[in-house]
C-alpha cells in the first residue's frame, strides 16, 4: 500500500465514524462510556458496515486497494493476489451458475484442491464437474496447483513422521531406524496398499506398474495421468489424503500410494511453474526433489524396507533436524537421534493447513464482491 493509498483510506473511514457519538464526544479519553453511546456508534465501527451505503468511499478504495485497480503497485506479487482474488469470484460464480451448493466443512476442498489441482469443481453431490480458468489467470492458476501438489507432499511425509512416532510410542529408548521400518512394513501396510492398489504389492516397484509404470514415464505419460486419475478416481490422492488411519502401518501405506499417484503424475511433468518451485527452493524438500526419490524404487531388487528406510531418513529424520534447527525453536522437537537410535520426544499430529482462500471470501463479502447468504453456502 502507497502513503497515499493509506491516507485516502483512513480519511475515508473518519469520514465514515466522525459523526457517531463515541468520537463526536471523545469518549475515548474518558474513563467510563454511556452504554447507549457505544450501541450507537458500534456500527459504524464494524466491518459489517462496509456494506452499507454511507460506507461506499470507503468500500471502493479497499476494491482498488485489494485488486490494485489504481495501477501504483505493478509488482508480481500484486498481480498474482489480483488473480487469487479474480479466480475465487470466477470458480464461485461457476458453482453457483451449476446450481451446486457447497458445504463449509469442505470449503478447502472445494475452491482449492477441486479446481486448482483436479480442474475439476467438486458440488456436495459428489459429482465432478470440469472446470477451466480464464486464461488471464492461467499462471496464478497454475501456481495454485503447485500449491495443492506441495500440500499433498507435505501429507505423505507428515504421515510418515506420525507412523514412526506411533511404533515408538511402546519403545522408550528408542529403535533403530531399521527395526521401525521392517515394524512399518507388516501386515497392516501390505493390506492397505492391496486395499487400494487393487492387489498386492510386495514391493514399490509393483505398485508402480499398477499405474502404468515400468520405468521413469514420460511427460506425456504424467500428462495423461493428470487428466485420467481425476477428482473422484479411486487411485486419486484424494481417496489417500482425505484422512490419516491411526494404524502406523497403514499410515505408512497412505503416505506411498500418495507418492506413488504423484510420481505417476509430476516426475516428468513440462510445467513452468514446477520448475520454478524447484529452481528456487533452495534446500528445501519440494515436490520434484521428494518424487526423484521414487526413481531408485524401479528396480527389481528394491524391498519396501529399503524404500521405507531411505524415504524415512531423508525426508523425515534428516528434515526434521534441519527445520528444528533452522527455526531454532527446540520445542518443535518430536524426535532425536541417539547411539544409532530413533527417540521419540512427543506425539504428532498432521495437522489440516489452509490456504486462507476462506478468510479471503470473507473479505470480499465484506467489501460487496460475493454474497455468503448465496446458494453456494447452504
């Protein structure tokens, strides 16, 4: 926000409350307030207020402000914020004008993941209907899938840090990171992946080949893919992410098969902004460097517990060291190592990140742009 764009707001908001009782008696140097005065004034305080015409000056200069209407802020970020809020209107306005009512529980779910990841809009029906974002928007759209696909990451990896915290939850002086792989590899974990997969998988490279797989695909293949393995496929990351068993082994499980349906999709993926995530995470772990994992699980001679025990001490041990320290915040401890032992320091839960894009829809009702009483929020 420019110095003039800020004037021009607070001299619209006085404006807006200089007339109201609390601040044409200056009540607010005085030590006791007339309740009546303060449900006078109270209004015109509120954000519900912007809604209302004498607030219309002030309404239109947070519209501009919001989308950079005015042209004094040309950066990449502003562009790509005006395009975040563009497609929220668009992909509203396409639930809506399908007469496809969504539900507050799944709000994530449906103006996120649905349309930015699956091109898809997923109605409280269950039914999935494409979706296509304007072409102005192609690039923010296109980050906003990187977004999903970083998410769906995050899941696999968090699910494993879960697994192996619960098999270390009975072993107080820890377990090499051997033993809490071939733990993870039992029963549970086959009948999982035979549960999804459609059949067993005695190791990660016949998993692979239940997707098509019998060497590193192809970008045509990961094209493919993306558009095959929709919203509602049953090898979807949808059907592994949705929720974490409380089993470990299971979890384990999950964590795979959701790496596996990415690998299928990304490992050769030609999209820029995939390769600018990569180019630019520096040490990062990002999606194209976590899947590059999945190229070595090809071989024949590649078992589940040498996939799980190189996966589990970069991505999880390692990482987990290397986030402890960099945010120098000992508290964010939930393992250590120790005289070539794992130790569990406490439990973990993966936790639900949101993209805020639900506090962003509060703001543009408040600034007039979409109705929360609509269909669309039954």
């Amino acid at each position: 926000m420019t110095p003039e764009a800020g004037e021009a707001l607070a001299l619209a908001y006085h404006k807006v409350v200089q007339n109201t009782p609390y601040l044409r008696n200056t009540r607010w140097n005085q030590p006791e307030v007339d309740l009546k005065e303060i449900q006078q004034s109270a209004p015109y305080f509120s954000l519900d207020s912007l809604s209302l015409p004498f607030a219309s000056t002030e309404r239109d200069l947070l519209r501009k402000l919001f989308f950079s209407l005015d042209g004094s802020v040309k950066s990449d970020r502003s562009t790509l914020r005006r395009h975040s809020l563009g497609l929220i209107l668009h992909i509203i306005g396409e639930y809506e004008r399908a007469g496809a009512p969504a539900t507050n529980e799944e709000l994530e779910w449906q103006v996120v993941h649905a349309p930015h990841y699956f091109r898809q809009l997923w109605p409280a029906d269950r039914k999935a209907i494409p979706y296509m974002a304007p072409e102005t928007f192609g690039v923010c759209h296109s980050f906003w899938q990187q977004f999903c696909l970083h998410q769906f990451v995050a899941n696999a990896i968090e699910s494993l840090l879960y697994a192996v915290l619960e098999i270390l939850s009975s072993e107080p002086s820890g377990l090499p990171l051997d033993q809490i792989c071939t733990r993870l590899a039992a029963d549970g974990f086959a009948s999982e992946i035979r549960d999804i997969a459609g059949r067993s998988c005695d190791s990660p490279r016949v998993l692979l080949s239940t997707l098509g797989i019998d060497g590193k695909p192809s970008a045509s293949f990961c094209t493919r893919k993306q558009t095959e393995m929709g919203l509602l496929h049953p090898r979807s990351e949808v059907q592994t992410v949705i929720e974490v068993p409380t089993d470990p082994t299971r979890a384990a499980a999950r964590a795979v098969l959701t790496l596996a349906t990415l690998y299928s999709k990304w490992c050769s993926a030609e999209s820029d902004t995939f390769g600018f995530v990569m180019a630019n995470a520096g040490n990062e772990l990002c999606a194209g460097r976590v899947l590059a994992y999945m190229d070595e699980r090809l071989t024949p001679d590649c078992s589940w517990q040498v996939a799980l025990e190189t996966l589990i001490a970069d991505c999880v041990v390692d990482q987990h060291d290397s986030v402890m320290y960099e945010k120098r915040n000992l508290e964010s401890c939930w393992l250590h190592r120790q005289e070539g032992r794992v130790i569990k320091d406490q439990d973990y839960d993966p936790p639900s990140r949101s993209s805020r894009q639900g506090n962003a829809i509060r703001i543009l009702s408040d600034i007039g742009l979409t109705d929360t009483r609509c269909q669309f929020y039954n």
